[in-house]
C-alpha cells in the first residue's frame, strides 16, 4: 500500500521545457531517471562515453514514450579533453540547462588511470563531473532556479578523502578508493551549494543515492566481487532493487519542487538499502567544510577548471 507520504513516479511535474543532461544514461539509473524525466516533457540530452550504447538507450526511451526529445552528446569522464569537448558541443547547442545530472561512475574497479593520470574512481566519478559542471556554469548559471544533482551512494560512509594520497599512488585497495570518491561526490555537492549561495545564483545543488539497487554496476568491479555478483546474481532482487526504483531518488533530488539546496535523497527502508525516497542523512565527513573547501581548490588545480571563487 502506498502511504500517503510516499514520493512515487505519479509525483514527476511537468517538465515541458526543461533541458535535461544527464551523465551515464545509457543504463542503470542514468537511463531510468533520462526515461522518467524524458516521460514528462524534459528535452533530454544523453551524455555517454559510447556512441552505439547512447543511440540504443535513446531508442529504447522513445520507445516507451513516443515523441520524447532526446539527443546525444559523446563524454568520457576519464578524459578532460572528452569533457571540454562535450561541454563546447552543448553550450553551442544549447543556451540554457535547467537540470544536470552527474550520475555516471565506476565502482570498485582494478587500479587503474584516466587518460590524465588520475586514479580512475576519484579522476571519473569526482573530478570528471566537477570539470564538466565548471565547464556547463555558462548555461546553467544564467537559468533561473536550475537544479546540480550529483549521485553519491552509502559507500560514502566509510569514504576519507586522502589529501596526503589522493591517487591511491602509495596503495591502493579498490573499495576504499571507491568510498573516498562517493564521499568526493557529497562534499562536491555541500561546497557547491555555499558557493551557488554566496554567489548570489538561484541555482540548487542536491544529492541522492541508489542504496542497493541492481544496475549492472557490480560487473564493472572485476576480480573476485565481479565474479560474486554473476554468482549471486539470480538471488539480487531478495536485497536489491531494481534500476528504476534505484533511480527514484535521483529523480526526486531533480525535479522535488520543495527540494533545498544541499539535500540529499534515498531510499526509505532497510537502513537505506531500498524502498521510496526520502531525505536522508549523511557522516560528518561528508560535512567538513574545511575538507570541502580544500577539495575544491585541489580539485581546480587538477583539472584547470575554476568557477564560483
């Protein structure tokens, strides 16, 4: 029974009008929440790193919803170079973003680099997104009450931000580089709304996550959690949910017209794990100002991207 409180997909406003761009929204949850808002009237734009994937999530959402606007742009949040590039290609396009979704990441993954030689989880699910946002401010700036919505998960509870080895250079140990990004992601977001503040900007800055939710992501780990979850797989949906539930929250951070700047959704049932979303809470790190403070200068110093100083 839905309670009366419950935030469902009926709760979705019309977005006729909007511009949407959404990273990572070629699956999972990225496609379920580009699917939702493209439902409602949004002019969606798929941000993806693979053309061919793009092009079959923009199929399969015109296909359940005849007469959506969805177009493409290519991005590769491992390459600052890729992020430029589909930064120039949508502000030529496009003079206005009401909403951006940082939604795309990689989770647990065998130590690797970007193609700027970051470590691949902090260089794409955290500097790449705070790269191309600095790079979009010429639209979503100068549109009045635009919304930022970056994706964190709970993995951001046992996340610490390593200023002394942010790369992971000294040792790497996958999950722990994982929480430290996921983490990244939420003090991104709590920065980002002081500074929208201070500017003056009506822009929000607000944050969800998934909590358990099945989206394919846990195949990207490789190694031995690769080889768990296709094990395990046929027993997920006892404690995972499935990518459209998991998209809630990050549907609801987009489009709640009570949402706050600096809010952060998820899910509403077994410790956080799966259910409806609500606004949740989140650790002390991921509200030290001083640490989010210095995150951000580290972060301008490491893409060359500076905005709301």
């Amino acid at each position: 029974m839905t309670r009366a409180a419950d935030w469902v997909k009926a709760n979705v406003p019309d977005q006729s009008g909007r511009i949407v761009l959404v990273t990572g929204a070629n699956s999972g949850i990225g496609l379920e929440a580009a699917r939702d808002l493209a439902g409602r009237g949004a002019h969606v734009v798929l941000a993806c790193r693979t053309r061919s994937k793009a092009e079959a999530a923009r199929s399969d959402i015109l296909g359940t919803n005849a007469g959506a606007e969805v177009s493409l742009v290519d991005l590769d949040l491992a390459s600052l170079a890729s992020i430029r590039e589909a930064a120039g290609a949508f502000l030529a396009e496009h003079q206005r973003l009401d909403l951006l979704i940082n939604n795309a990441g990689v989770m647990a993954t065998p130590r690797g680099k970007t193609v700027d030689g970051f470590e691949t989880q902090i260089g794409t699910n955290h500097l790449g997104h705070f790269a191309l946002t600095g790079l979009l401010m010429p639209a979503w700036s100068v549109t009045e009450r635009s919304r930022i919505v970056s994706v964190s998960s709970l993995a951001h509870r046992f996340g610490r931000i390593n200023f002394d080895d942010l790369q992971s250079q000294r040792r790497y140990q996958s999950w722990i580089a994982y929480g430290q990004s996921k983490l990244a992601n939420l003090l991104f977001t709590f920065e980002l709304q002081r500074r929208l503040r201070a500017a003056g900007l009506s822009t929000i800055a607000v944050a969800a996550h998934p909590g358990l939710s099945n989206t394919g992501l846990m195949g990207s780990t490789g190694g031995l959690m690769s080889a768990i979850g296709k094990v395990t797989k046929p027993m997920m949906g006892i404690v995972m949910q499935g990518a459209d539930m998991g998209a809630l929250p990050t549907v609801r951070a987009a489009v709640d017209p009570n949402a706050n700047g600096g809010d952060y959704y998820g899910p509403d049932a077994m410790m956080e794990q799966r259910g409806l979303p609500k606004k949740v809470g989140s650790t002390g790190a991921a509200h030290d100002v001083e640490a989010a403070s210095r995150l951000w200068t580290v972060s301008e110093e490491l893409t060359g991207v500076s905005y709301l100083d």
